[in-house]
C-alpha cells in the first residue's frame, strides 16, 4: 500500500514567546519488512534560528530546533509517502508464557531491539496491581505469549469506551483505568502496563492511522489523526508483534510507524520549552491518502 501523509501541528501563544528550544518527532520511519520512506520533508514557521537532526537511541527521527526572536506561534507541517510492506504474522511461534522469562534472559543483546528496556516500569507506564490483575483475570497464563497479548489486546477493546473527552494527555493510566474510558494513548498504555505485570516486555508505537469515512460520505480534510498501538515481544522466534487495542486488532497495511519507545514520554510528537507567560492554543490535522 502507498500513501500520501500530511500533517499540520499549530500552537499560538496567549503572550509572544520571547524565544524557544523543541525536539520535534513527526517523520515516519523506514523499517525492513514494515514500511519504506520513499520522501519526506518537514516545515516550519516561524523558521528556526538553529535546526540539527539525529536520531535517538530508539532509531527515531528528531529534528532540534531554537527560536531566539519573538513569536506568536509554531507551525509545523510534515509531508511523506511512504509504502507499507507489513504482512500479518504467520504461524504462532511465540513461547508459552511460563518459558518467555528464560528467553529474555538468554538475550545478550542490549540495543533498542532488546527485550531488557520493555520489561519493567516506564516514566508514563507504572507497574499497576490492579491492571496487572485485570490482564491476569482475563488472559490463560498457559497460552502462548502471542495468544495472552491479542486476549489482552481484546478485552480492551470491549472493556473500554473511546471518549476523547475522558482523559488529557498527561492523565495518569491508574486514572484512566478506572474510568474505563479514555483515547489510544490511554488503552496502549494500560496494555503495555498490564503485559509487563504478566512479564511479558511491550512498547508503545506512535504512527498515523488510514481511517475510511462511512459509505456514501466523503473523507475530510484532515479528519485523521496520530495514533498508538503496542509492540509485543513475543519470544526469540517471533521477535516483536504489534497490537492495536483501540480497534481491536493486529497493526496492519493501514498503520504507518513514526517512533518506538517505552511510552509516550518517548515519542512525543514535540516537546521543548518556551520563555513566555499564558496558555497557548494547539490543534492537529492529518491526511493519510492511498496513492493509487
């Protein structure tokens, strides 16, 4: 599959910043097996006294920028196509859960691949009792680790209302588990929480989403949005699975990845500082358009 992806990100200040320094992370990844970047190209207004990119120890994109003069906002646009290669998972290798403890250990490796940086509590993903006990009432600990995330992944999706309204972006996950309510970030986050309590490592996944408007309606401007889901260490065999709770299902043709991290804290779409006074006003819109 072959999609065009715009997004726009526009903050205006209550009171002109005096000056600023952000790290913004918005471009997507190419990644051997999942997706390939064919172009992609980033904006910014007002333009930045100083600019630099690297990439962080997650492999993902990170563009650094200052803003010295005064301003009234940022606007940040990034465009991209890219081609998405992922296949479903093939047949179950993953491990029994009792045996995926010995795997992890077995693991020598310590790169942003391994296993060792999923495993315990994160600075946005606390190990909860609670929500460790919900994974453990409603999964069998004697399937495979493959099976416990997609049962996990499933009784999310059902025990849980989407409402955007429920939640805010720093609301802690022991909050929004008790709501039962919240947006992805809040359902991946308590996914990735309830399968490490089982001891199974998880990460967070922030991309875009293809959504499709209801049939005889036409798709609007911007009506998408960034998305969350989890990735699933599911044994040396099966390697890393990812998981979309929100809808229920494995991430597919329609999931584009733009960072890996332990949580959202890591991937951040943008995160920085300001030398201002007052609130500021945000609002996002995003395309993602099949190319045919």
């Amino acid at each position: 599959m072959l999609y065009d992806v715009r997004l726009a990100l526009n903050y205006t200040y209550d009171v002109p910043a005096s000056g600023g320094r952000h790290l913004v992370r918005v471009m997507p990844r190419t990644l051997p097996g999942i997706q390939r970047v064919i172009a992609a190209s980033l904006s910014l207004d007002p333009l930045p006294s100083e600019t630099g990119r690297f990439t962080d120890f997650f492999g993902n994109s990170v563009t650094a920028l200052a803003l010295r003069s005064a301003h009234h906002g940022l606007d940040i646009a990034m465009t991209a196509r890219v081609e998405v290669e992922r296949d479903q998972p093939g047949i179950d290798l993953s491990p029994p859960l009792a045996q995926l403890s010995a795997e992890i250990a077995a693991i020598r490796d310590m790169s942003a691949q391994a296993p060792h940086h999923y495993a315990g509590a994160s600075p946005r993903v606390p190990l909860d009792d609670a929500i460790t006990a919900y994974a453990r009432e409603r999964v069998d600990t004697g399937a495979t680790v493959r099976e416990v995330a997609r049962a996990l992944c499933l009784s999310i999706h059902a025990d849980f209302a989407y409402d955007s309204e429920a939640t805010l972006v720093d609301t802690p996950i022991a909050e929004a588990f008790a709501l039962r309510r919240g947006v992805c970030q809040d359902f991946s986050h308590i996914m990735i929480a309830g399968l490490r309590g089982l001891g199974i490592p998880a990460g967070y996944v922030s991309g875009f989403l293809r959504t499709l408007p209801p049939p005889g309606e036409e798709k609007l401007e911007g009506a998408d949005a960034m998305h969350a889901w989890v990735r699933v260490w599911c044994g040396r065999e099966a390697g890393w699975v990812e998981f979309d709770p929100t809808n229920a299902m494995l991430a597919g043709q329609d999931h584009i990845v733009v960072g890996y991290g332990r949580d959202y804290a890591e991937v951040t779409p943008i995160v920085g500082i300001l030398r201002s006074s007052g609130g500021q006003e945000t609002s996002q819109a995003v395309d993602v358009l099949e190319v045919a």
